[in-house]
C-alpha cells in the first residue's frame, strides 16, 4: 500500500533538510533530490519498524502547502 505524504525541503548551511509533518520524520542531504529521497528512506524504515500504534500516535492531518501575498513596505 502506498500513502501520500507532505515533503517540506528546505535549505540549511550548504545542504537541504526534508521534513514529513504527518508523522514528524526529517532527512537530509547535499540537494533538493538527495533530501527528497533521503525522506523517503526514512519514512519506508519508519512505516516498516513503528508499531501500529506509534505510526497512529505520531499521525497528524489537515496539512496544506500553499502560497499567500502580502504587501512589504
């Protein structure tokens, strides 16, 4: 079974952190691809490893990726 999660990437010092906060797993690497995939990894050994009810424990929804403008004086 697959599952759709939020990736949040971004850049720290000279590398990218990734962030799910479905279930408040990060990574990181040496770009955008490497700290996506990265993510991934560990999202596949946490799904593999966490008991049922750690992975419904740690579970949150309703996150939403969009942009907003404001004015900036």
């Amino acid at each position: 079974m697959n599952r759709r999660l939020t990736a949040i990437v971004e850049r720290d010092g000279d590398g990218y952190v990734a962030l799910c906060p479905e279930v408040d797993v990060a990574s990181q690497g040496d770009s955008v691809a490497e700290a996506r995939e990265n993510l991934q990894e560990a999202l596949t050994l946490f799904f593999e490893t966490a008991s049922a009810e750690e992975v419904e424990r740690r579970t949150r929804s309703g996150f939403y990726v969009t942009h907003v403008e404001v004015a900036v004086a």
